[in-house]
C-alpha cells in the first residue's frame, strides 16, 4: 500500500488462457508495458523483455 493515498502500488493477476488466446492477451499486456511484468511461462517473460529492450534501444540517444 502507498502510505500517501492508502491505494495498493501492485496487483498480482494471474490468470490461466488457452495456447490461443495468448497472443491477444500479450497485445492487452504490452499496452501497459511500463507497469506489467510477465512472471512466467518464461517464454512470455522473455518476450517481454526483448520488447522492452527495442524500446529502450528505439529511445535511446544512440538512436537520434
């Protein structure tokens, strides 16, 4: 909990999708990419952060 407003600073969501809903559930997860972390499986975890590092790349200024 956030001590300045008394509202919880994470939420742990799990929730179990079929192997064909995942790539959906991926594009609703990557609108939030600053405030979502994949936990497992390790595959989406990885993804996850391959995505965060082009962005990192994209916006750095080795990029300008």
């Amino acid at each position: 909990m956030n001590k300045t407003h008394s509202k919880p600073t994470c939420i742990d969501y799990i929730v179990k999708l079929p192997e064909r809903s995942l790539e959906e559930f991926c594009r609703w997860v990557y609108r939030f990419m600053g405030n979502t972390q994949f936990i497992s499986p390790q595959n989406l975890a990885e993804q996850h952060q391959k995505f965060a590092r082009a962005l990192i790349d994209r916006y750095s200024s080795k990029a300008i």
